[in-house]
C-alpha cells in the first residue's frame, strides 16, 4: 500500500449556508447549501487535477454529515477513513455578504463531530500509504483532542518519510492568538513545505520582510515555503532559489474563500509532477485566482486542463 495516494489530508467540513442576497443575515431569507472546510478543499481541488486524495473526518449521524461524505466523495476523494460519530452532529457556518468586502463567517461548531477527533482515531496505514501529508492550522483550533491528532500524525509521517505539508490558516475566532502562536510555531518545526500568508508570517514572526520571513522558517527545518502575498501573487523559496511570482489578474471577483485551499493544492500538484518551486508558484497563483471567479469555498477549482488554459499554457477552445 506505499505511495498509493499522492495526498491525505484530514480536519473538519462543515456544510455551508451562503445567502442569496447580500446585508445583515437577519434580513436574508434565501440561502444555498454547500459544503466548506480547508482540508477537504485541498482535497477536492487536487482529485480535480488529477491526484489520488484521502480525506477523513469524524461526522455526525446526521443528514449533514452524509452530505458532506456524499460530496467530497462525488469529486473522486478516498473518504474510507471518515468515522461517523452517533454522539455529536456536524458543525455549519454560514456567510454573510457585502459589497466589496470578503464575507463575515459565522461558525456553529461547537462540540461539533469533528471536534472529537483523537489520536485513536488515525489509521497508521493508511497515513504511511501517501506521499504527502497535508494540515492546516485549523484543525489543532478546534480542540485539544484534534490537536492531539495532528500532532501524532505529523509524528507518524516524519516516522516513514512522508513529506508533510502544512496551512497555518490562523482563524482567531477559534482560539487566542498566544495559543495559536505557540501552537502553529511548534508545529513548522515538523514542516517540510509551508504555506504562510504574509498577515500569518506577521503574528508568528513579528515580520513582514520576505527575506527575513524564509531566513526564519528555513532556520526551523522547513525545506520549501511559498509565501502567499494575495492578490500580488506568491514568493518561493527552498532555502537556494527565492523568487517572486506574479499573480493572475481577476476582474470580477466573486468570492476569496478557499483560494488558500486552491493555492496550496496547486503548488502540491506541481511538485508531485516534478516541476520547479518557480512553476509550481505560478500554478498555486492560477487555482487561487480561479477560485475567487465563482462563489463557494470549492466550487471553481479547476480541472488541470482548465488551469493550463487559464495561465495560458495552452489555447483554449470555446467551440
């Protein structure tokens, strides 16, 4: 079973209600029903361009946690490995819209399925069957238990030569900013490739220089960074090339949620391909400016083909 996934990744999805209109929710009557959660999101964008993913979780018994299995496995994710959990329901958020500004979030997770993941619940496996390990900074957020078991995941990977890759996704509504601080630090000590926003590298590194920034998360172990400086694009480093990489024009702007998730799936495909940090942060920049063309957290990660046409690799043919 070694090497048979590309990538696994494991943290909590919720289902997403976002509104039909923009304002004050209490004036919202009309709302869609998605499914959200950085993890997964990696997960589907990468089965979109092409890669054998796993995802897993726990969930509730409940309609909402099927549907959330239901949909990531309809993009082509392994979800063998999700527990249903009979004690606790699924977590939702919902979006609240305005103009030109991204989406206020309302999370309702507490003691949510997810929330109760433990060490017990990883499949050593099942772990050792990837090639990359992917986490985010949410995950250990959302509980000590969940903490927990990224910790010994991470600890599992490094134990089989599994390349581990890591989202700081620093969401302060979940826990404090000394917690996440600590946390997240202790955590890049792990790391093999980071995916840092320049506002994170500013909480974790009191610094917003970018050569001051690798220096730092180099001097921890980490083998490759690409610093997501937003709509600019990304500068890549392994500690022997730093470059800059232009980001993608986006006239129309629908929605910023998940490009994060889309940058980070694309640098991971380019290197799983054997492409250089250079290309790879040019792909990473293509799936984050591809997200934000549509609304929902997954809805506009593209297909492979669909991203070379987009950065122009390749002519698009319409008719």
């Amino acid at each position: 079973m070694k090497n048979s996934l590309d990538v696994i990744t494991f943290g909590e999805s919720m289902v997403l209600f976002s509104p039909g209109d923009k304002g004050p929710l209490r004036h919202v009557h009309n709302f869609t029903k998605s499914i959200a959660g950085a993890e997964s999101n990696v997960a589907i964008a990468l089965s979109r361009l092409g890669h054998s993913v796993g995802w897993f979780s726990k969930i509730g018994d409940d309609e909402f946690g099927r549907y959330i299995k239901f949909m990531v496995r309809g993009e082509g994710v392994d979800v063998s490995r999700t527990i249903i959990d009979k004690e606790h329901q699924t977590g939702l958020l919902f979006k609240e819209l305005f103009e030109h500004v991204n989406p206020n979030v309302y999370y309702y997770r507490k003691n949510s399925a997810a929330s109760f993941l433990q060490p017990a619940d990883l499949d050593l496996e099942y772990i050792k069957s990837a090639k990359i390990l992917h986490i985010t900074g949410i995950t250990p957020a959302i509980s000590q238990s969940a903490k927990e078991t990224v910790l010994e995941a991470i600890k599992i990977a490094k134990q089989n030569g599994i390349t581990v890759s890591f989202d700081p996704n620093i969401r302060l509504k979940l826990w404090s900013l000394e917690e996440a601080k600590e946390t997240i630090l202790e955590i890049c000590n792990h790391v093999d490739i980071l995916f840092p926003g320049i506002d994170e590298s500013e909480i974790l590194l009191g610094d917003t220089d970018p050569q001051e920034i690798f220096k730092a998360f180099h001097g921890m172990g980490i083998s490759e960074i690409a610093l997501k400086l937003g709509k600019k694009g990304c500068m890549v480093s392994d500690g022997k090339v730093t470059e800059f990489v232009p980001g993608y024009i986006v006239e129309h702007l629908e929605d910023t949620v998940g490009a994060g998730d889309g940058f980070a799936a694309g640098y991971l495909s380019s290197r799983l391909k054997g492409l250089s940090i250079q290309e790879a942060g040019d792909f990473a920049n293509g799936v984050g400016a591809m997200a934000t063309l549509v609304r929902g957290d997954s809805e506009g990660f593209p297909t492979y083909q669909q991203l070379l046409a987009f950065t122009g690799k390749i002519d698009s043919i319409d008719r």
